[in-house]
C-alpha cells in the first residue's frame, strides 16, 4: 500500500517538474527577446515619433492642397451660373437690375465654402467693373470694402487690384501679410492667399480672379501636433523658395537644400527637420523639431517599454507556477484514465505520448464501431424502404419489420418525387448535375419542418418519404408551397438555367399504401409536368380510369418515355422504342398482347403530343402531330416504327422552342432595360424578377448577348440619351440626369467625363455651336 502510494506521489511530482521546466524555459525565451528589443527601442521609438510627426505634416500639406485644388471646382460651377456671366462680360459699375445676380452669386458662394475648414476668406473681383463678393458679403464697388471690411497691411486698394490683374497666371500664393477681415475675427491675422484666374478662357489675361484666404495658424494647426507649435518652427516656401508664410522660424530665407531627418542649427538650438514636397502645387514644407524634445518623447517611450518589460516579466512568472500546477492535476487524472483502458504501464518519460496513443487507440475503436453500426441501420433502412415502395408491405412480419424502424412515421405520410432537367447545350458535367440534386436535398432539410428520407437519388431524379405531423394542416397543399418556395430559390440562384419539377401525392396512412402513394406522386409529376417553366404538381385522382390507373402505377417505362419526349431527349425515346421492339421480337407475344403493348405506347406519345401542344407559345409552331391509326390488317412493327418517328418529331418541336425561347428573352431583357433606363434603382434583381429568372443568369446573358458587362451596358445607353437630350433640349443637367437614371450629380459627370473627356456643360457648349 505505501509503496503504491509512493509511486503516485513520485509521479504527481514528476508531472509537475516538468511543466515547471516548460513554462520557466518559455519564460526565459521571452526574456532573451526582451532584452534586444529594449535596446533596440530607441530606433524604433525614435522612428515612432518621425512617422508620427511625419503623417501629421504629410496630412496637413495635403489638406491644404486639396483645399486650393477644390477652388477650381468652385471656378468651375460658378461659371455655370447665369447671373456669374452677366456680371463678367459687365462693363463698369453694376446698373440696379444687376444687384439680384450678385446676391445669387454670393449666396452660392458662401454654400461652397462652408466645407472646406481652413477657408477663412474667399472673395471674387471683376477686373472690368468694380463688383465684390465675398462669402460674408457682398459690394457693387470694392472701394467702399477694401479697408474697411477687408484689407491687406501695407497695401491700398490700388495695390491690391494691381497685384491681381497685373501678370497672366491660372493660380498664384501671395506671401502671408497681416489681414484684417471683420467679417472673420476681431484684429488683424497672418493670412496666406491664393489667387485663381475665374475667367472662361485660361489662355487670356484673367478678367475675373477668385481670392482665398488662409489663416495661418489653421495651417499650422494642420501640420503641427499641439504640443509641438510652441517649440518647433515650420515654413512654407514656394517653387522659387520664397517663403509663404513661417510660424517660429527666425530667418528670412529658407534654409538651403534640407532633406528629411537632417540635423540643423536655427539661432544657436538644434532641430530635426522633417520635409514634404508637393508635386502639384510645387509647395515645399520644412519642420524642424527640437533635438531636447525629440530627445525626451524618445525617453518617455522607453521608459514605458521598460516598465511593461518588467511587469510582464512578474506576471509570466506567476501564471507559469500558476498552470504548472492546474496542468500537473489534469493531466494526472488523464494518466490515471489511460492506464485503466491500456494493457502497457504508464511511461514516465513522455506522458503526453503515452495519453495521446491511448485516446487515439480508444477513439479509433468507437470510430469503428459507430460507422459500422450507421452503414448497417442505413442499409436496413434504405432496403426496408425500397422493398416497401416497389413490392409493399402484405404480412405481418413485414409490417412489424417496417414499423420497428420507423414506428407510428408512416401513420401520415407524403412521396415526393422531384426531377431536374437541364438545357442540352449547357454540355454540363455529370459532377455538376449531382450537385444540384445534393444542394436541393440539404435545403429541403431546411425548408420543411418535417422529418423526411430520401429513397432513390440519380443524376435527375430524388424520391423522398415525408413524414407529417398530426395536424390535418400539415397536408399536400401546404408541402406544395414549401416545395414551391424552394424550388423558386434554387432555380433564381442558378447560374445556369434550371427546371425543376416535383409531383406530391396525397396524404397516405397505413404502411400498405406506401407503393400505390409513390404511384400518385409519378402521376402527378408526369400529367402535369410543364415544358416552360418549373413546377409543383399535387395528385389529383379521377374515379373511374382503373385502367389508366393500372398503366400508371406498374407500367414505369411508359413514365420514362413520356419524360422522355416531354424533354425532348430524341437519341432516349429512339433506344426506348428499339429495345422495346426488340423484347417483343424475342419473348414472340401474341397478337393481343402486341396490340396491347402498341396501344400503352401509342396513348403515351398521344399524352406527350398533347401536352406538348397545348402549350400556347409551341402551338404557334404548328398543330399536333397525328397518330397512326390501327387496323385487323396492319404490321404492328410498322405501326411502332411509325410511332418513334413522331416521338422523335415531338422531341424536334421542344428543341426548337428552346432556341426561339433565348431570342425572345433577349429583346425582352433589353426592352426592359431601355424602358426603365430613368430608374435610378435598376438592377439585376428587378429584370431578374420582372423575367422570372436567377440574377447569374441575367449577368451571364447580358455578357453573352452584348460582350458587355450589365452596368457597363446600362451605363451606354444613359450616357448615350443623355448626350441626346443635351443636344435636342434646352433642360438643365439636374433634369438631365435625372431623366437619364443617374443616381446624383458625381455619378452623373463621372460617366460623362469618362467617355468624353470634358464636363456635359461643356461638351453641350462645343457640339451645340457645331450642329448649329
């Protein structure tokens, strides 16, 4: 007893020494990275606080270039404006009839700049005539302004005109000046300003100019982090290193050629300068950081990393003794487990091997035995319910049988039998095909709340027992709505086109009308099956046809050839036709019976002619087919060669209908689409449902039809009548756009642009003065 007893205290031991080496060794690997990287913190804490100074200078460059950038966009749709026209071709004051137009343009001035948050002013002048506009206000003589609400330090009103209309340029940065704008604040600011050429024609000497300024510490706020202004210094220089505008920046001229990370001396302090260029503007930006403080945010950082390192350092410790322990107590009720169900003893030197084979040895046995118990009960089962579909259930042992694996289930049941075809052309795989039948009998176990076995399933064709619950409810009405829902899902999310139809037989109780219940579902699938378009078909019985009854329920191959035929499949209904005459030539029947086997034959194509030409779109084809007609005198060989050559006939006119079928739906996908091009919301979905067709299929079409993708096609024919009410109308690009289907403005010229190059405006302009 003690000895056993130490035995288990040496092994709990040895357990827990071992995942104590584990843990401390991970704990030591850990510490040999720490100590590297502490050491190599300084790199990347300094290359931390670059790129983040960095991003903030690249960020603020950037919004202050896309800021000018979008003036010429205000130019733009300014110039679109009536009223911006009469009061540019304007000569002299502005008579009183012209004070709506500027009222017009400086309260659409004042919309365009409320987005853009570093505009502190903005402003047009008229070089002809002496009309202001501001986004605050607006004058018909800029002299009763200029000093008064706006002014330069330095310059007069003289100056300031000059300075504007003296040279040709498209734009132009005028060096910070103190600005007063009451409008803006109280007391004068360091201000930027960009000067826009708002005239027609850039190619001529600006007649209008549109004025923005910038408040210089908003710039600085951009590109600086708070805590950085106070200390560092930046300026701005343009493509001639003429400084724009500097805050902390003692000099006059800019520093020589500095690139980023240089160290530079500025009045006797040393800084890290960090640059940026621009390549649109040609603006260069120079920040200089103090070294000191460089220095200290390095620091902070490390500090930091050591503080983590060294907590860290405590915590891993603590969770290594911590999991040393709960590992060491699971993992001896593991080894304790193994060793009751292994005949070898416990190996000291690896017990994770030593559980792993155990647990793998007992797993494989279970394995074993659950797939071997499933593949018999499955076996059973599927040869039970074969043998109950086909030949029924008559003695008591088979009833007991049956009712042993299924119990009360066939007390009220349903057989559904469901068919797959596909167009011939689509040449699919047989693996393809399959995986249509598998995907619609995994979705049946999601559609239906019922409990449901599937008794044959082939490349085209699944048979399914549903069992139903008490309710009378739950009858073949309601399963044809379910079934009906998932069919119309598997046929929209086709990326091919698919039919898929399915015959439900009534509701059956009682094990012995199992075989005369899956009679009822090939009868209504067959009678009842539609060429065009997918279905779900119910048993609807006629008393009285107990001899058409008999011909359904026993005689399958007549099913098949009907299907056959139905499907157009001619090379199936000629090898049915030739096997049949061949039977009858070897087993050497009577004369009754050949009679009789041509007259079951005969009434099979007379459904399927029948079927086939009701259709209203095949009728147009021509009338049905007659059948020959039997007399005392008559070779019935011939007869049967006479009938497969209508067979292959009736098979020929659904094959036709097929190809008359893509061109109609072609001029009715593309009617659809140019009658519904002002719908902003037309899509795949909507010709989809309007078609009754998946959206894959409208996608694959439209390419096949037109070589073109869906949008790109809808995009043509917008752009296309667009350009046409452009020419033929006077209607402005609001209503044009709108009447074309185009969901906003930006949709509206990206499209355009993108075919012609220039705005609608503008290509109404150019091709207006050419048609006229």
């Amino acid at each position: 007893m003690l000895k056993k007893r130490d035995t288990e205290i040496h092994k709990t031991v040895h357990i827990f020494m071992k995942r104590c080496m584990k843990y401390f060794s991970i704990m030591f690997v850990l510490s040999l990275v720490i100590v590297p990287l502490y050491y190599t913190s300084y790199a990347m804490a300094k290359q931390l606080t670059i790129n983040n100074s960095g991003t903030k200078l690249k960020e603020g460059m950037e919004s202050l270039e896309s800021q000018i950038m979008k003036s010429y966009e205000i130019t733009s749709l300014l110039r679109e404006e009536r009223e911006f026209k009469r009061l540019f071709f304007l000569d002299g004051p502005p008579p009183s009839e012209n004070y709506v137009d500027i009222n017009v343009i400086q309260k659409k001035l004042r919309s365009l700049s409320l987005t853009n948050d570093l505009f502190s002013n903005i402003y047009i002048t008229f070089k002809e005539n002496p009309v202001f506009i501001s986004n605050y206000f607006a004058s018909d003589n800029y002299e009763n302004v200029y000093g008064r609400f706006l002014g330069y330090s330095g310059l007069s009103a003289e100056e300031w005109r000059s300075m504007m209309y003296e040279e040709k340029y498209s734009e132009k940065l005028m060096p910070a000046k103190g600005i007063t704008s009451t409008y803006y604040r109280q007391g004068e600011f360091q201000g930027m300003t960009a000067f826009i050429n708002n005239s027609y024609f850039n190619g001529i000497d600006q007649e209008s100019v549109l004025a923005i300024v910038f408040n210089q510490e908003d710039i600085i706020g951009k590109i600086l982090h708070e805590d950085q202004r106070e200390n560092s210094f930046a300026y701005i220089t343009d493509q001639n290193q003429q400084i724009l505008m500097s805050s902390n920046y003692p000099g006059s001229e800019a520093l020589g050629d500095v690139r980023n990370l240089d160290e530079v001396t500025v009045a006797s302090d040393k800084y890290i300068t960090l640059t940026h260029k621009s390549d649109m503007l040609g603006l260069s930006t120079v920040v200089g950081i103090p070294l000191h403080t460089f220095q200290d945010q390095v620091n902070s950082l490390l500090n930091l990393v050591l503080y983590y390192a060294i907590g860290g350092t405590l915590v891993i410790l603590l969770l290594s003794l911590l999991y040393s322990m709960k590992e060491t107590l699971w993992l001896k009720k593991l080894v304790d487990a193994a060793s009751k169900s292994m005949k070898t003893a416990y190996s000291i030197s690896n017990e994770y091997s030593y559980i792993n084979h155990a647990f793998s040895t007992i797993t494989t046995l279970n394995e074993e035995q659950l797939k071997k118990l499933d593949a018999l009960n499955h076996s059973m089962k599927s040869s039970i319910l074969k043998h109950l579909i086909i030949l029924g259930a008559h003695t008591e042992k088979e009833m007991l049988e049956v009712r042993s694996y299924f119990g009360q289930q066939f007390d009220r049941f349903c057989i559904v039998k469901v068919e797959f075809e596909f167009a011939e052309s689509l040449h699919l795989d047989l693996s393809v095909q399959q995986n249509i039948g598998l995907e619609f009998a995994e979705a049946l176990r999601e559609w239906l709340p019922y409990e449901f076995m599937t008794i044959s399933q082939h490349v085209r064709e699944y048979t399914f027992v549903i069992f139903l619950h008490e309710p009378e409810e739950c009858g073949a009405q309601h399963l044809k709505e379910r079934f009906s829902q998932l069919i119309r899902m598997m046929t929209n999310n086709s990326p091919f086109p698919l039919k898929i139809n399915a015959g439900i037989s009534s509701v059956a109780s009682g094990i012995k009308t199992a075989k005369s219940t899956y009679g009822q579902a090939v009868h209504a699938l067959n009678t009842n099956e539609n060429e065009v378009s997918s279905g779900v078909y119910t048993f609807d019985y006629k008393p009285g046809d107990a001899a058409e009854d008999k011909m359904i329920f026993e005689l399958t191959l007549l099913l098949k050839l009907y299907d056959a035929i139905i499907a157009g499949e001619s090379k199936l209904v000629s090898q049915m036709f030739q096997d049949s005459m061949n039977e009858l030539a070897a087993y050497a029947p009577s004369e009754q019976e050949r009679t009789q086997v041509y007259y079951l034959f005969r009434q099979t194509v007379s459904n399927a002619n029948e079927a086939i030409f009701n259709d209203k779109k095949k009728s147009e084809e021509g009338s049905a087919l007659s059948m020959p007609e039997f007399h005392q005198a008559s070779d019935v060989n011939k007869l049967m060669n006479e009938l497969m050559l209508i067979a292959i006939r009736l098979c020929e006119t659904v094959s036709n209908h097929r190809k008359s079928n893509n061109e109609k739906l072609k001029e009715d996908m593309l009617a659809f689409i140019d009658t519904h091009l002002a719908d902003s919301a037309l899509s795949a979905s909507g010709i989809a449902d309007q078609l009754m067709i998946s959206e894959k299929y409208v996608y694959a079409f439209v390419k096949e039809q037109t070589g073109k993708s869906l949008s790109k096609y809808i995009e043509e024919k917008r752009v296309a009548k667009a350009e046409r009410l452009l020419l033929e109308t006077d209607a402005p690009n609001s209503s044009v756009l709108k009447e074309c289907g185009f969901g906003s403005e930006n949709t509206f010229y990206r499209a355009f642009s993108k075919k012609h190059g220039v705005s609608p405006a503008v290509w109404r302009k150019n091709h207006g003065n050419l048609t006229e």
